[in-house]
C-alpha cells in the first residue's frame, strides 16, 4: 500500500513540476476589440498586459491563466476619444485602473490544437463569467495564444446610453515567455 500511495504522489507530483509558467510579454501581444458606432465598424486596443499563466498543453486541467491589463492605456487612435473612454462614463481608469482575467477551468475541445477556458472577467469592479476557445502555438522559449470572445459593454456598466452597440467583440494575440 505505501508502494502505491508513492507511486501516485510521485505521478501527481510529475504532474505538477511538468506545469511552465509563463509570463505574457506586452509588446509582443495584441489585445484589441471590435465594436460598431453609429453603425460603423470601429475598434481599438489595450496595452499593459501583465500576469501569469501556467501552461502545459497535454494536462488542460493543470492550467491557469490570471492576467490584467490597463485601462487607461485604452487607444482607438483619437485622442479625444479615448480621453472620453478613460472617464466615468466608460472605464473610470482612476477608480478601476484594471480589467482583469482569471480562468477557473481549462479543457480540451473536439477539435485538435483547441482548448476552452471559463473563468472571471472584471470591468469597472463588475465581475462576470465568460468562457471562449483559444488556440496555443509553440514559439520560441513559450506560446501564442489566440482567442476571442463576445460580450455586452452594458453588463459592465461601461458607456450608458451612448451611440455604440452594446455588442462588441475581444480579440487576443497574447505572446507568453517562460518566468
């Protein structure tokens, strides 16, 4: 019976020393959004990406991704605009200087090289479920993530009765390297 209790901790162990972590690299990602004004197409991106993954490909239940990035680095390449966007009205960057990510499951899908992440996403102190598939690309000494995600503006209370749709949608790019 001892033989078998250390021989399930050692895999379990094995297991969780197999697990890398990974720290994403800001320049080299890209997290940005796609939301239509007025009825037009229009968009920005956010910079400040810091956090921490811990990722290893074979073991998706071992997973965790816990990231933020700042919202006061929001740009949609007018200025004026993202003045308006950094305000009360929309983000409140001076009270809510983040938007945060932090993934409680990650599974496998069907279809090869894809996997699933649920976890917690907080906007202006708002917290809400949201689960998306994403995709991670071995490169050089870490991963590309790729993923993309829905969600409604108005569950977060950013914008209030403005021109834009409520719908919009995040893309990510996020280039991670080994801590």
């Amino acid at each position: 019976m001892k033989y078998i209790t250390g021989s399930i901790l050692f895999l379990l162990l094995g297991f969780y020393c197999s697990a890398q972590i990974y720290t994403p690299v800001d320049n080299a990602s890209d997290v940005s959004f796609k939301i239509k004004n007025l009825g037009f197409n229009t968009g920005g991106s956010f910079s400040g990406l810091a956090g921490t993954i811990t990722f290893t490909p074979d073991n998706p239940a071992g997973c965790s991704f816990d990231v933020h990035i700042e919202a006061n680095t929001i740009n949609t390449g007018v200025e004026m605009r993202d003045n308006h966007l950094r305000s009360d009205d929309y983000f409140d960057v001076k009270n809510y200087p983040q938007i945060k990510f932090v993934s409680e499951k990650v599974t496998g899908t069907k279809k090869n090289g894809t996997l699933f992440v649920s976890g917690k996403l907080t906007i202006k102190g708002i917290t809400k479920d949201i689960s998306f598939p994403f995709t991670a690309q071995p490169i050089s000494d870490g991963y590309l993530f790729n993923g993309q995600f829905n969600l409604n503006r108005r569950d977060f209370k950013v914008g209030g009765g403005s021109t834009v749709s409520d719908h919009l949608t995040v893309l990510l790019k996020v280039v991670a390297r080994k801590a």
